[in-house]
C-alpha cells in the first residue's frame, strides 16, 4: 500500500461477505461479473496479499486494495 490511496471505511451489515460482492457494492466494478474478472486477473489485494479466490470470505478487520482505493471493513450497526 502506497500513501496516496484513497482510504474509505465499508460498514459490514453482516459477515462473512464475498470479496466479489464488496468490489460490485462499493461501484469499484460495474458488476459481479467484472468484479470476478479483476480479482482472477490478479489486480485485488487482500491483507497486502494477491488474491485470486473470488468468494474469499471477508469479515471485519479485512482491508481490500484495488486501483488506488483501500477498503477497510469495519463493523455495521446490526454487528455491535
């Protein structure tokens, strides 16, 4: 991670949550189809690590990057 990304926090409403599924609902893919497609290309990060596994189950405390944005899944509401 490089200290110009852009930071942004995701609430979880409930976990675990499919990495697929954050990319789509954060609009950081148009859809789950090209969310799959980054993330088997290799270009998603994961704990600072490559991932390839587009279901890889992402839960609070997880930090998602991908074209300069870092995700950092933080508890929802309904998860307190």
């Amino acid at each position: 991670m490089t200290d110009d990304m852009q930071k942004r926090t995701v609430f979880l409403a409930r976990e675990p949550v499919e990495l697929y599924k954050v990319l789509k609902f954060e609009n950081l893919a148009a859809s789950g189809g090209e969310a799959k497609h980054f993330i088997a290309d290799g270009l998603v990060r994961v704990n600072g690590s490559v991932e390839t596994r587009k279901q890889r189950k992402i839960r609070v405390g997880d930090e998602i990057a991908f074209d300069g944005i870092l995700l950092k899944m933080a508890a929802g509401p309904s998860q307190k």
